[in-house]
C-alpha cells in the first residue's frame, strides 16, 4: 500500500512501530467514502474506506495488514455486506491492495494530508 504509506509520512509516522494500538487517522475528501488507517494490534493495521448505514459502520472495503520487517501482508478482508476472508498465512487479492493503492492516490487522498 504505496498511498498509506505515502499518507502515514505525511502524518509524520516512519514506521507503523511509531503508532500507539488504537491510533487512527481518518482523511476525507469529497466525493467518495471516508478513508481510515487504524494501528488495531501489535503489528496489524486496519486501512478501510468506510460509510455509515442505519448507524453502522460499512467497510468498503477493509484490508487488515500484519506488518513486520517492512513488509505489508493481508491477513484480512472485509467488504460489506458479504464478503469476509481471513488467512494468517496472507490473503491472496489478486492486486487488488496495489490497485486500491493507486485509486486512493488518484481520488486525492494522499494530496488530503
């Protein structure tokens, strides 16, 4: 995830290590779903667009990353309201992560910071 991590420096955090579990950021920018990182673990980080619905909270969609040596595997994913994986191991999205990426970054999320 280039964008977050590109997001995160802007924010003044090198590393997901530097953020306190239960630190979150959220950027908003017209027109699309609000964008959430949230340090949710030791070495998991939540990165999720999101919207309300009947007061709930709508991932569209959340990947929860395990992060360790630099490296950003996908253990979860989440996108309401049917689709759940989870995998230890790492999830296969097919790209998808470097393709939300590359979106986030077109739709002006990381110029938002």
């Amino acid at each position: 995830m280039k964008a977050i991590i590109e997001i995160l420096g802007k924010l003044g955090i090198d590393s997901v290590a530097d953020m306190d579990i239960n630190e979150y950021h959220t950027i908003e920018v017209d027109g699309f779903n609000d964008l959430t990182v949230e340090k949710i673990g030791e070495n998991r980080l939540s990165v999720k667009s999101h919207y309300v619905q009947r007061g709930d909270v709508m991932s569209d969609p959340e990947i929860v990353y395990r992060v360790e040596d630099g490296e950003w595997t996908p253990v979860r994913y989440t996108q309401h309201p049917r689709i759940h994986q989870h995998d230890e191991g790492g999830l296969d999205l097919d790209g998808f992560p470097s393709d939300w990426s590359d979106n986030l970054r077109a739709q002006g999320f990381v110029e938002a910071v």
